[in-house]
C-alpha cells in the first residue's frame, strides 16, 4: 500500500510540475514528450484497484510448453518465451529460468521462468492457455503457410506471509542427474530435484541452481505457490467463478491468435482486442490484452 501511495503521489507531483511548465513552454518538445509518459503512467496506475485477488500482488512462475508438432511447436515456444521476458523486463521484473528445456532441432519443449515484482502475477494470471501461431514456416523449404500451437501456465510465487501445510509423508522426491548448458556439475552429479506431491499429483522439479539443495528449496517454493494455486481454482469453481481450464494444445482452444502471414494481426478471442503490430506485441507489448481481461 505505501509504494502504491507513493507511486500515486509521484504521479500527482509530477502533474503539477508539467502544468507550471507547459503555461511557460506550450511547444517545447521536451514539455510534451514529459505530459504523454505521464499520461501513460496515469493510465497504467489508475488499473491498480483490478488486482484484488489474495496473490495478485505476488511474483509469479509461469511455464510454456510447446505443443505437437516438432520443431515448428519449440520454435514458437522460444519466441513465447522472450515475449514474455521482454514484457516482463518492460515492467522492471526480474527474470529467472528456472528449468529449460531445448528443442530437438531449434526452439524450446518447454521453459519455467520465475518472475519476480509487484503484481507480476496479478498481470499474468490471465495469460493461461493456449496462444497460436500462423506464419510462413522457415522451417519448410516450400515456404508453406504453417500453424503452430504453444500453452502458457501461471501460477504465484507466494511468500511466507501465505501459509500453505505441507505433510513430508506426502512428498515422493527423486534426485536425477541435470542436462543442458550450465555450471561444472551439470551432468556430473545427481543435483536436479523433481517432488511429487501424491494426494495431487502435482509434480515440480528444478536443476538450475547450484546444489541439490538449492534445486530441492526452490522446488519446495514452486510446490507451495502450486498447492496455493489449487486451493485457489478449488474456491473459484465452488463460487461458480473458476478461471477456464486450459484444454488441449491444438485447434479451437487458443486463447489468442497471433497471424503474420497473409496480413499482421494478434487478436484474443475472449475480448476482441487485436493488434495489427504483430512484430512489437512478439516484442512484448502485451498490456492492453491483459489489461482488458483485468476490466472484464
């Protein structure tokens, strides 16, 4: 509350400022680029009562997995992948790759980022299920018109102040030895963690930390926020307000369209928003769909 009271009265300072200077210098360039980032800024605070949800002001993990398909899928998967990334660095998040894993050819088969700062998940939250892809493949040497499919899962980093119990005669947990691009114990010692959570089968796992340790701690903190997360789905649905279930990875399940071939256009199905800058939204300017699913 007093960051959003401060950010509020920044806001409010900044304004008063801009009014003294625009009376002195209504065409300076400087004076107007100042009054449309304020106006910006403005309309991005005023949003701040949409996250009221328990966890919306938490971080967030968020997992993209590539759908059937082959290397068309894992290539739409990693572009995905720095979608998100540089929408979250636009933010001021910070981005950590918790697991990756990489394509067979090019792309990824699936990535687990953690995203850390304020409302990351309020934000995200919305962003589940599955987002398609219709391009010119350049992967196919007859340049054909290629459909993809990829599906986004999000879930909050909760911190301490949420208490979720957590029984040990509940937890299978099972050591593996961790593949991929990484530090001198890659490969050489069985440091990736995978738990299972029996009573839900919920299953976690983490091998880009440094030790055994460090991968079975943040894998304890990513079966927590997803435990939370199903408490919180379990609440939604007997309030006959769950969020939509994400369905299969493949046609007439997408929750947003992105077309660059034969025309330019991102369009979400369950508002009607689109975009026809296809090349900034991949770039990570995604606010206006989230943001109109926040006011929905």
């Amino acid at each position: 509350m007093e960051k959003s009271l401060g950010e509020l009265n920044a806001l409010e300072s900044e304004y008063n400022n801009l009014v003294e200077l625009y009376e002195l210098a209504p065409d300076d360039g400087d004076v107007i680029s100042a009054i449309e980032t304020l106006r910006d800024a403005a309309h991005r605070a005023k949003f701040v009562t949409l996250f009221r949800d328990p966890a919306d002001n938490n971080g967030a993990f968020l997992f993209i997995q590539a759908g059937a398909g082959g290397t068309e899928a894992q290539d739409w998967a990693q572009m995905l992948s720095r979608m998100y990334a540089r929408w979250a660095e636009r933010h001021g998040f910070s981005v950590e790759i918790i697991e990756e894993h990489e394509g067979d050819t090019a792309g990824i088969k699936n990535i687990t980022y953690r995203i850390s700062g304020l409302r990351a998940y309020g934000w995200l939250k919305n962003e589940i299920g599955v987002h398609r892809l219709v391009r010119i493949s350049p992967f196919n040497a007859n340049g054909k018109r290629q459909t993809s499919f990829a599906s986004v899962d999000v879930w909050p980093d909760i911190d301490d102040t949420i208490e979720i119990e957590i029984n040990d005669k509940d937890l299978r947990i099972d050591t593996y030895r961790a593949s991929g691009a990484g530090g001198q114990h890659v490969n050489k010692t069985d440091s990736a963690v995978r738990i299972t959570h029996i009573p839900t089968n919920t299953v976690v796992t983490c091998q880009n930390e440094r030790s055994q340790i460090q991968n079975r701690e943040m894998a304890m903190k990513m079966l927590r926020s997803k435990l939370y997360e199903l408490e919180m789905q379990k609440r939604a649905a007997e309030e006959d307000a769950a969020k939509a279930a994400q369905k299969k990875i493949e046609w007439g399940s997408q929750i947003r369209n992105y077309v660059l071939y034969p025309y330019q256009l991102v369009k979400d199905v369950r508002t009607g928003v689109e975009k026809t800058d296809s090349d900034a939204v991949l770039d990570g300017d995604l606010d206006d769909f989230m943001l109109a699913l926040l006011q929905q």
